[in-house]
C-alpha cells in the first residue's frame, strides 16, 4: 500500500515538475529583468566580462588566437539565419511526413518566441557593453540576449521533440543535453565576444527555456487530444 501511494506521488511529482521549472525560470528573469532597470551594469557582469580578457589589454580575448574564430562558429549557431534554416528545414520535413500541424507549431514556437524576444529588447531599451572591445558586428539592443533565447527556445523544441519519437532513455538524454549544450555555448560565446552582459545572456535562457517547455507542454497537450499528430516511433 505504501509502494502505490509512494508511486503515486513521485508520478504527480513528476507532472509537475515542468511547470514548477518554469516558474523558476521566470522568477530568475524576473530578478535579472528588476537588476537591468537599475540602470548599471550588475557587478556579476563586469567581473566575468573582464575575466574573458587579458588584464593588461581589455581588447584581447584570453585563449589562443584561434579560440577567436572557433567561438565566432559557434556563436553563428544562434545567428537568424542559421536557425531560420533549421526550422524550415525541420518544418518542411514535417510537412512532408504528413504532421503539418506539428510542423506549423513548432514554427509558431520559434517565431513567436523570436517576436517575444524583440518586444522585450524594446522595453528594457539596453544598450550593448562598452566594458571591453566588441569583437563581432553587432547593432540590436542587448537585454534580452536574442543568441541565448532563441537558440534556446529552437534547440530545445526540436531536441525535446525528437526525444518524445524515442524509446531508449539513453538516447532522449543524448538528444536534451546536446540542446542544452548547443545553447550554452551560443550564449557563453556572446559573452566571450563582449556583445553581451552575462545578466543578458542568463535571461535570454531563462526566457528561451521556459518558453520553450511551455510550448512542449502545450504540444503534448495537443498531442493527447488528437490536435496534433503523435510522433512516429
């Protein structure tokens, strides 16, 4: 008896485990977001900028001279443009399998993700650091970082996504933690390159991820009720 409710518990845990996550991530933006109106850089930022750097020259960025280019690879896999072809890669492919409904959500997932992060940039109006040289061309508004929430919002989608058509267990971990890896390392890179404050980097992962687990759930929902076709084993 004491096994079921045991059981019982753990899987009503479970269930909710995602939503109380979200309320997490979005209490944590909320902290950062309350830190950002303050007006100045929070002190967390200027410590960890200036430690990507060598103190005697704040233009140069610690690492051989080749890190530089491999961290401008990487921070491509945020860019528009690299994920604007992921998704219609991915969306067309649906399309063709004949799951047009979830090939339309996981566009709207993405999209109005993006849409989201734009209005947020307008409202907190931050402008980028000038603590260090800024090593890439950059000319959008900083908070939220639109590298760390976008890559968030699409890497995890499609990496949850994937994880649902999966029986093995060791396989869905690899799939959700090579998201999770792809979007930590776009947002670490943003910071590298000195186009962004760390506190802007750790809210568009707040934003990214939670946005990204409500849709999922919203998907699965979907999903149950026959709104959206089930995936393929």
């Amino acid at each position: 008896m004491r096994t079921t409710e045991s059981q019982n518990a753990a899987r009503h845990l479970k269930s909710w485990a995602p939503t109380l996550f979200v309320a997490v991530l979005l209490f944590g933006f909320a902290f950062i977001a309350l830190e950002v109106t303050e007006g100045e850089p929070i002190a967390f930022d200027r410590w960890l900028m200036v430690a990507f750097r060598h103190a005697s020259d704040l233009s140069r960025p610690i690492g051989p001279p080749w890190l530089l280019d491999v961290v401008r690879d990487i921070t491509a896999l945020g860019s528009t443009a690299v994920l604007a072809l992921l998704v219609t890669v991915v969306t067309t492919f649906l399309f063709a399998i004949g799951k047009r409904r979830a090939g339309l959500f996981v566009l709207t997932t993405v999209l109005s993700g993006a849409i989201l992060n734009t209005l947020l940039k307008l409202a907190f109006a931050r402008a980028r650091p000038d603590l260090v040289a800024q090593l890439t061309q950059v000319s959008t508004l900083s908070f939220p970082s639109g590298h760390a929430a976008i890559s968030a919002v699409c890497y995890l989608t499609l990496g949850l996504m994937l994880a649902q058509t999966q029986a093995s267990r060791s396989v869905r971990i690899h799939l959700i933690m090579t998201a999770v890896i792809l979007t930590l390392l776009v947002g670490v890179s943003r910071i590298y390159l000195g186009v962004h404050y760390p506190s802007d980097v750790l809210a568009g992962w707040c934003f990214g991820t939670s946005w990204a687990l409500i849709c999922q759930m919203l998907m699965s929902y979907f999903q149950r009720t026959g709104r959206i076709e089930q995936p393929s084993d």
